[in-house]
C-alpha cells in the first residue's frame, strides 16, 4: 500500500479517522484500523491502475504525492458509509486527485518512478535459426 494508518492519522487527525472507521453500533471510540487498511487497498489499486501504463507498479519507492493521494482516496472512501457522506471539500479534494492521476496517466506529469519502459531494455530483435538445409554442395547436381 501507498500509504497507512499513520498516514491518514498524521494527516486528518485521530478523532476524524476514529468517526470514518468506527460503525454507528460501537459504544467505544477506538479507530478501526482493519476498515482504513481496506480503504488504503482500494485507493493504492486505484493508483496502480492510472501508473501502470507508465510506471513499473507497484512502486518501489513511493513519492510523497501518492501517499498523499492515496490518502485522500481513502479518505474519500472511508466517509461513503452507510451513515455518513463525504464533505464539499472531500468531494473536491479527491477530484483534484484524480485529475492528477489523468494527468500522469496521459504523460501530461511524471512523477518520480521507475518508468515502465525502463525495463527489459533490449537492443532490437532477436531470433535464432536452424542451420541451413541448403548449400552449394547439397544442391551439386541439380
């Protein structure tokens, strides 16, 4: 995954992440980290398929503009509940996330990765053949 746990805390705080992963039937305000891991998966797949045109994924190392956006992602994902939806600026920050990943899909932004060309860098074709079932001397004669 692009991002974790402590990510999403570092970034919306603690009672925000204990709100968006806790269900309405627990009495105890304890974050749920199993329900935010889920929604980092779904964000960093999400990702992978805009990189993976470009880039070898998953990434190696990860820039800090894909925790980010993994972040938002998750986010985003964590207040569709059954009970709660997601702010204005929810909404907003993760089309601005998506454009992005467009962005770098279409080649418009690169980010710094490993690109996928860069792999099995080759010199041209290569192709192996039989030896020849013909020769001057085989053909004497005919």
């Amino acid at each position: 995954m692009y991002a974790t746990v402590a990510n999403m805390v570092e970034r919306f705080g603690n009672t925000e992440m204990v709100r968006l992963s806790m269900p309405d039937d627990r009495e105890t305000e304890t974050l749920d980290p199993a329900k935010i891991e889920v929604a980092l998966a779904d964000a960093t797949a999400l990702i992978d398929g805009y990189l993976r045109g470009r880039y070898k994924v998953p990434l190696a190392e990860v820039p800090k503009d894909i925790v980010r956006a993994a972040c938002v992602l998750a986010r985003y994902d964590l207040a569709k509940g059954e009970h709660t939806e997601p702010t204005e600026q929810m909404r907003l920050e993760r089309k601005e996330v998506i454009t992005w990943l467009e962005n770098i899909a279409k080649g418009l932004i690169s980010i710094e990765a490993a690109s996928a060309g860069n792999f099995g860098k080759s010199n041209g074709p290569r192709f192996s053949g039989r030896p020849a079932t013909f020769s001057d001397e085989s053909l004497k004669g005919w």
